[in-house]
C-alpha cells in the first residue's frame, strides 16, 4: 500500500507541474498571442489593433479613395466613393477577392516599426507634408477612424518608408513592401471589381 501511495503522490505532483506550465503558457508569457490566435498588444506594430478587430480600411492613392470593409458575416469585400449616399445601395462579396483583400489586410496588420523619428526634426524632408498615400482604419461600427496615417517618401535605402500616424509626435520608417502591397491590392480589387458579375436574387 506505501508504494501505491508513493506513485499516486507521483502522479499528483507530475500533474501539478503540467497543470502550472499549460497556465504559464496560456497566460501568455514569452508568446506572441492569446489562445484564440489574437496578436497582444505590441508597441512595435503601426496599427493600435489587431487587424481582426478593424472593421473597414481605406487608402487614398493617386486622387481615388479605395475602401475595403467587412460584410455581416466579416468577409471583406471593396468599393470607391460613391457620389451620393444611396442608403439602397449594395454589394455583393467576391469570394475569391475577401480571401485576397483578407491575406493582404493582414499582412499589413502586422506592419512593424524600424525606427522613430522626432516630428521636431522637420517632416516636410521625409515627405509626409504631402503624402504620396493616406490609410485610415477604422473599428468595427465604427464611423470614425481609429487611426490615420500620412505615407511619405521612400528612404534613401529605398528598403523602408516613412510614416506619420496623423497627431502624432513622431515619423517612423516601415518596411517599403507593405506599402507597395497596398498599391498590388487596390489594382488587383479594382480589376476584380470591374469583372466581378453579382449573383443574381435567387439563383
């Protein structure tokens, strides 16, 4: 009885110790996101959410305003400014384009920070003064943006791109592909778009 009792003690203390590891790794420490697969918080990161709580973006490039936003059901679907609100006016999601807009959406959620610069340093050097593209993202039901931000010009590297998040104290580089990603993702949806043929009520 005194040996069983010994590997039951065993046993007990074994699962204690797996018990206190699942906990430190559920709790997140030394990891990159909670259970659910969500990002933490991270000072390094351009956006102040994690792309999964954003409900629409835009990006202002070359005159036009491009806006990506989420249906009912979170699949993202595109269109331009419409010349008048229409409150009958709808969309229909392109398959095939919300996975597209989705990958390239979160690609660009995870933007990280190279460097900071003091907006005290001049910002028209850098180009954000007259951006050559401006993002805004915004909540989900949310009308007002979360965050804006001004894409300035090309570090002489030509690798990173100056950054200011509007009412900001400081202009940060990012990496140049995420910005050109954006530009491949507003051709691609306005190609997409124009080719796209809704289903038809009851088909």
């Amino acid at each position: 009885m005194s040996r069983m009792r010994r590997r039951l003690w065993m046993v007990w203390a074994v699962l204690l110790v797996l018990i206190a590891v699942v906990f430190l790794l559920d709790s997140g420490e030394g990891g990159d996101g909670d259970p659910h697969g969500r990002e933490m918080a991270d000072d390094r990161r351009l956006l102040p959410a994690p792309i999964d709580e954003l409900g629409a973006v835009e990006v202002a490039f070359e005159g036009n305003l491009h806006r990506f936003e989420r249906d009912s059901t979170g699949l993202w679907f595109y269109h331009g400014v419409h010349a008048a609100a229409d409150p009958e006016h709808g969309h229909a999601t392109d398959p095939a384009l919300a996975e597209r807009i989705d990958k390239a959406l979160i690609g660009f959620g995870r933007t990280r920070i190279e460097r900071r610069i003091p907006l005290a340093e001049g910002a028209q050097k850098f180009g954000v003064t007259t951006p050559q593209m401006i993002v805004l993202v915004y909540l989900q039901g949310q009308l007002q943006p979360l965050a804006q931000y001004a894409v300035g010009d090309q570090a002489p590297d030509s690798f990173s791109r100056y950054v200011l998040r509007m009412g900001g104290s400081e202009i940060v580089t990012i990496a140049n592909f995420h910005i050109d990603n954006l530009k491949d993702l507003i051709q691609a949806a306005s190609a997409a778009g124009e080719a796209f043929v809704p289903p038809q009520a009851g088909s």
